[in-house]
C-alpha cells in the first residue's frame, strides 16, 4: 500500500506504508543493483533484498503499475546520527552556509524496472533516449530527434517519482536536498527544470558518481520561469497549506 497518491496513466505514485509494499521495493533494488548491473555483492544481500543501513531514517516513495506490482522506486534519506550517505562517500563544498541537517534530505536508490525502459541504449534509469551524447545520452549533440524516437514521451517514471518525493519534502518542511548520481541523470532532471549545483569532485561508486545541492525554493522558482507548466504539474495534488509561496 502506499499512501497521498497520485495516478498517471497506469501508474501510482506515492509514499510506502506497507512492509510488503516496501520488501517489494528492496527486491527491485536487488533485480537492478545486484542482478542487472552487478554494482553490489549477491553475498552483502541474502534473500534477494537490497538493503543498507539507512532504511530506517529514509521515506521510501514507489511506483506501482496497474497489478500493484512496484516498477519504480526512489527514497529520501533523513538526517540521523549516522549523517547522510553523501557525506561518507567524498568532501563537500556547499555554496554559502550549511542549512540545519534536519533540513535536507538525500535522494537516492532511484530505479526503473527493466520492462519499462523504452530502449535497449536507456540504462538504469531509462533517460539516455532523452539526452545528447555529450549529456551521457545517446541523441545527436546538434539537437536533432531522429526520426524512430520523434514519439517519445517524458519519463513518466522519474518524473513521478520525483513528484511524489517532492510533495512529502515540502510536508516535512525540508528546504535542501543532497544527491550523488551519474550526470546524465543531473542533465536529464535539469532538462525538465530541476536545478542542482554540483558540490565536489566525482568519485567511483558503482562508476563514476557526482555529488549535488539543490535549494528546493530555488529549484521550484526556476521551474516556474522555465516551465511553468512542469511547475503546475509537479505541484498538482499537493496539500495548499504546502504550496510554496513563489
């Protein structure tokens, strides 16, 4: 089950408050981390559960197809005295001054099940049909949509659940968020107007992976003036006493 849904097409988004809702999510994390790209050991994970040790202090989002089977998931790590995954894994620079911890959230463990990936060139996230080369895509760098990927349309997957992460940020009164992840996914959000800053130097985890910052308040005021009709989308069925004053 999850809970403050949204419904696109044959998909739901939303919060997990299941555990079997939730084992289903780590069990798509296994299919992708361990079995397809083979970024995590078979013996770290027994059960066929992909798990670590910040389950506990993370909100867990899913999206769930039309048998309630979970196709995508993505969760939001919460400050604890075991500080967020980014800090371990490389040295921060933070533009300005460092928001309080119980203000930021770290987004990670975001996955799209391999049946839903449009093209067999989109990688772990299905987004590389969306980007130029240069981006970590595979489009041409002058822009141009060859003609077979004229139909694409936005990936609905990523974009949901960020939605739904995005809404319960806002509940939770959050004002930063942290993320680690190859650059093609930093383009592809910052293709849909999403800005993060990166924050330091890439490292190699599970290849090559750069820290970001993103200001939520900023982000959603140059949403607005870059897509207003992204921002409307994105805030859609948010509570109003949520919705950010821009």
């Amino acid at each position: 089950m999850i809970s403050k849904s949204l419904t696109y097409d044959k998909f739901r988004f939303g919060q997990v408050i299941d555990d079997d809702v939730l084992k289903d999510t780590f069990r798509m994390r296994y299919e992708v981390y361990v079995e397809e790209f083979g970024f995590e050991d078979r013996a770290d994970h027994p059960g066929g559960l992909e798990t670590d040790e910040y389950e506990k202090e993370s909100i867990h989002f899913a999206c769930l197809n039309e048998t309630d089977s979970v196709v995508g998931t993505i969760r939001l790590v919460r400050h604890s005295d075991k500080g967020f995954p980014i800090e371990h894994a490389t040295t921060l620079s933070l533009p300005g001054e460092k928001p309080e911890p119980d203000k930021i959230g770290e987004i990670s463990r975001l996955t799209v099940t391999k049946d839903l990936r449009r093209r067999k060139e989109d990688g772990m996230y299905g987004v590389e049909s969306y980007l130029k080369k240069k981006e970590g895509g595979i489009l041409p760098d002058d822009g141009t949509i060859p003609k077979e990927m004229a139909g694409r349309k936005n990936p609905i997957i990523v974009l949901g659940l960020y939605q739904v992460m995005l809404h319960e940020s806002l509940r939770q009164g959050l004002t930063h968020w942290y993320m680690i992840t190859e650059k093609k996914l930093f383009y592809a959000l910052k293709k849909y107007g999403f800005l993060f800053h990166q924050i330091g130097e890439p490292v190699q985890y599970h290849g090559e992976r750069v820290p970001y910052f993103a200001d939520i308040h900023e982000l959603l005021v140059n949403l607005k003036h870059t897509d207003a009709g992204m921002y409307d989308l994105m805030l859609t069925g948010l509570e109003e006493e949520y919705r950010p004053d821009i």
